[in-house]
C-alpha cells in the first residue's frame, strides 16, 4: 500500500531516517563513496523537511520511500529509497508509477550516482531521458532523468 506520510511526526521521520539509512548505505558502496550526503540527513531534517513522502507498506512493515518535491508544471525526485529485505521485489517501480499517475501531465525529474545501474535502468525502463551528467564536490559522478510531458 502507497500513502502520504506524516513527515512531521517523529515517529514517521524515524522510520523515513531509518529506510534512507539501510538504502544508501548499499547505494554509497556500490558508488565507492566513503562521505555520502545523504546518510547525513538527521530525523529533524525529515521533519523540517518541505518535500513530500510517500510509503510503500508491506504488511505491517515500511519498505520504501520516495520524496518528491512538487514544483509549478513539473515536479523533482529528490530520493527513491528501498530496504534491502524487499530489494527485486519491484516496489520501487510500484512508487514511481504511483507518483507517475498522481502528477501526470508533469515534467518530471530525479538524478541518481551513474555507476548506479539498477537506478538507472529503472528510470530508462519508465521512459526518462538522460538530460546531463556532472561530477559533485565530493568526487561522484550524476547523472541527470527528464521526463517531459508535450
């Protein structure tokens, strides 16, 4: 099941802290990261946090989120975020539909590490295009998604 979550509530940004914890600490080993920004995020950050969150449940357990962030005409994927237990479990595509349909007629876009290929290929396989590539400060190579509706 798919749903807003309550950011805001300490019980909720603790479990979105906990599932971007396990997540990116998979997606900074297979980037060769050793700072990776996004394991820095505090639960007061998800808290304070302007984006939106949306869940994936799987019976009483969250198993993945995804961030968006809602802009005039478009919106941006700041995160999509998996527990390892429910990795190829095809959750991942099952958020990116949902925010797919709920934000159709936007342009929609996300970046993602380019050495991470299952990202990637996700957002090949829901028809984004590559729009750009650029190396951060911290030594990662990205890649930016658009998908663009006429």
């Amino acid at each position: 099941m798919i749903k807003l979550l309550d950011h805001e509530t300490s019980a909720m940004a603790e479990e979105i802290y906990r599932i971007f914890q396990v997540s990116y600490a998979v997606e900074a080993d297979l980037l060769g990261a050793k700072d990776f920004p996004p394991l820095n995020r505090t639960v007061e950050n998800f808290m304070q946090s302007d984006t939106s969150f949306f869940g994936f449940s799987k019976g009483a357990s969250m198993a993945a989120v995804i961030e968006v962030e809602p802009l005039p005409a478009s919106f941006h994927i700041n995160s999509l975020v998996v527990d390892p237990n429910y990795f190829r479990q095809g959750i991942a595509s099952k958020l990116l539909q949902h925010m797919l349909d709920l934000f159709a007629g936007n342009t929609i876009t996300v970046e993602t590490g380019l050495a991470n290929e299952p990202a990637k290929q996700l957002y090949l396989r829901f028809g984004f295009k590559e729009a750009g590539q650029y190396d951060t400060e911290i030594g990662i190579r990205k890649i930016k998604f658009i998908r663009a509706y006429p």
